[in-house]
C-alpha cells in the first residue's frame, strides 16, 4: 500500500437510491468498521492494495449468511467502484469522505 492512502473516518457511500455512512478504522493495509443504514449496522472487513484498491466486505447481524463484496478505486477523498449484493446483484457505488478520524496522520 500506498503510505499516502489513508482512508480512516467517515464516508457517505452512495449505491443507486440508497445512501449509507461508512466508518472506516484503518490499521496498515487492513481496515475494519461499520456500514449503517437507518435500520442496521453491517460489519466491515477488507483491505487496500498498494495501487489503491480497497476491498472489503459487509456482513449482517440480522440474517444468517448475508454478506455482500465492494471493491473500488481510492483517489483522495472518493472511492468508486462495483458491488455484488445478495437480491440486488451487481452494481456501482462511490464513497465521498465526510471526516478522518482525529489520529489519523495528515
């Protein structure tokens, strides 16, 4: 990975009609957090590449099996790339950073 590409905080990922908050906490290449929308919280795990691809997945709480994969491209303050959900199949996304988390460099 990149030294530059840091991507902890918080995002608003947008997926068609849908709009969710993301909270990233990075540690290295490895990155972890929370996918919320008005009626859940999803667990978030993945990574970032050294040619800044991040991927990661979502996994519910709520429903036994659930889980859905993003991967996309970093470029500072947005991320774009492609989903595969479970019921919606695939799809395009971006992600634009609201805040950094405080002990974040830079």
């Amino acid at each position: 990975m990149d030294e530059t590409t840091t991507i902890d905080g918080n995002w608003m990922l947008f997926l068609g009609e849908l709009s969710v908050t993301l909270l990233i906490v990075q540690d290295g290449d490895t990155i972890g957090g929370t996918f919320a929308n008005s009626s859940e919280h999803l667990s978030l795990k993945g990574n970032i590449s050294r040619d800044r691809i991040v991927n990661f997945t979502i996994e519910s709480t709520k429903r036994e099996g659930w889980a859905g994969k993003f991967e996309g491209v970093i470029n500072g303050n947005v991320m774009n790339g492609t989903t595969n959900l479970p019921k919606l199949g695939n799809n395009l996304w971006s992600a634009s950073r609201l805040t950094r988390r405080s002990n974040s460099p830079n």
